[in-house]
C-alpha cells in the first residue's frame, strides 16, 4: 500500500495548485497569432466569409487587414467579426498602420480603422451595407503634418450620452496625442454594457461616454430595433475594421467581466461587475 502513498500526496497537490484565485485575471486570446479561428470576415459588396482579394490574413503571427492585391479600391469596407458576443468586458488591442493607402480609398480613410463593438451580428449586415451597426473605436495614424489623435468616437447607426446629453454627431476626436509612423499602438476598451465605456491609450484615459443606443434617425433602426430587442445597446459583437489602408494586429486579448459572483463557486471572481450566476460552477 505504501507504494501509492506519493503519487497520491502529487495529485492532492497539483489539485491545490491548479486551483485559481478569485483575484487572477483570465485574459483570453481571440487571437492566436496563427489563423482565423473563431473569425467571421464581411467584406461590404461581398458573401460572408468571402476573402476578396486576400484581403484579411495572417502572416508571421500577425493578423493584417492588406490591400497589395487590389487594383483599386471601390467601397470594400472589411470587417472582421470575432464569434462570441460580450457585453461587460475589458479590450486590449496592439495595432500599427504600414505602407501606403490602395488607390480609390476615400481620403478620411488614410492611416485609419478600428474596432467596433456592441456591434450587430455579421450575419445580420445586409450584402452592400459599408459599416456594422456599432459603436466605433477609431484608429487613427498620424500623417507627420500636425495632430491627428487615435481612440476616438464614431457611431454607425447609433448615438451616446456625453456630460449628460445626448450627442449625435457622428464623430468626437479623444485627447489622445498623435502616432505618426509604423510604430505599435495599445488600446484598451472598457465596456460596462449600457452604462459607460472608455477608451485608453497607452495607459491613459482618453475618452468616455455613457448609454450606447441606437439612432432614430438612421435607416436600418427599425431593422436594429428587431435585432437588439431594445433601442439602448447593452452588448454585442466585435469587430476589426480595415478601411483601405493596410493595418496590422498583434494583440487581441480580452477579460470577461461578466461572471459568476457566487463567492462559493470554483469559478467567482472578485473582478467580476455583471452577474450571470447561471455559469457558476461548484
């Protein structure tokens, strides 16, 4: 008997050990640095999940919205939609902008893409529809001739609350300072449904708003209206956007705040601010 007396004291230890704290933070990577798993790509004028022209790839661990393939560019908005919806999370995203703007890109859209979330499912995008129903996180690279801050606001089809009214325009610049350059970019998102977000760069808050909601006055609000359930925006997709201008991810990482807050589960976490008591596990 005594010769099964340590392998067992091992397993009762590496129980222990596996066993997290409440406070160790599970980031996830949506992407693996090796393909398109768990990625829808909508290419505006074209089938879900058609690649035109190459357009989305992965190469040498990066995931890069590429336009080398195109002639010319004729409103082949591309968005990349990850499978799973959230709603109260933390986003963290590398990101960088490399060569030149594909001829026929609009002129607004030099050096410029994003992140959209709270955003409308892929499948719901009607075939020629430019932008997901959303909330925009705008990425803007400098062009080396005066300030041109990143992190910004925009709202395809939606409206926010800022200082307590109701703002409609459809872009509101952050106070970022100015990236010119390929240089590498971190932006963090913090969503908390429909009650805030935020936007950080490089550790530094940069803007944030309140009550994410659709707008009245766009076309497809009736057709949002269905697919939310509600005009306030509580959660949805999110999605990588390329706009003509070759840009690059490296880091796509995100931390669930929505959870089990059971103190008595295997899975509480402390950091948790939404409950879904419905995940717990004992």
């Amino acid at each position: 008997m005594k010769k099964f007396v340590f392998p067992i004291i091992i397993i009762i230890l590496l129980s222990a050990c596996s066993t997290q704290s409440p406070d160790e933070e599970n980031w996830v990577d949506l992407f693996n640095g090796e393909d398109l798993t768990g990625w829808t790509i909508k290419i505006a004028k074209h089938a879900l999940d058609e690649n035109y022209n190459n357009t989305v790839r992965v190469e040498d661990g990066v995931l890069k919205m590429a336009y080398d393939q195109y002639q010319d560019f004729d409103g082949e908005f591309t968005h990349l939609f990850y499978e799973e919806e959230f709603s109260y999370y933390k986003l963290v995203i590398e990101y960088r902008f490399t060569g030149e703007q594909v001829t026929g890109g609009p002129g607004w859209a030099i050096r410029n893409s994003g992140v959209m979330i709270h955003g409308q499912s892929a499948e719901s995008m009607d075939l020629n529809q430019p932008f997901p129903t959303s909330i925009e996180v705008q990425f803007l690279g400098g062009l080396g001739n005066g300030d041109r801050p990143t992190g910004n606001l925009c709202t395809p089809g939606t409206n926010v609350e800022m200082y307590e009214q109701l703002f409609t325009q459809h872009c509101t610049n952050s106070d970022s300072k100015t990236y010119d350059g390929d240089e590498w970019v971190t932006i963090e998102t913090i969503a908390h449904g429909n009650e805030q977000i935020w936007h950080v760069i490089e550790g530094d808050t940069v803007i944030t708003y309140q009550r994410p909601q659709l707008d009245e006055r766009d076309k497809l609000y009736e057709k949002m209206l269905q697919h939310y359930g509600s005009k306030m925006i509580s959660g949805g997709t999110i999605s990588l956007q390329g706009e003509s201008s070759p840009v690059e991810f490296r880091t796509v990482k995100l931390l669930n705040l929505k959870g089990c807050m059971d103190p008595k589960a295997k899975n509480y976490k402390s950091y948790y601010i939404e409950e879904d008591n419905s995940q717990c596990k004992y």
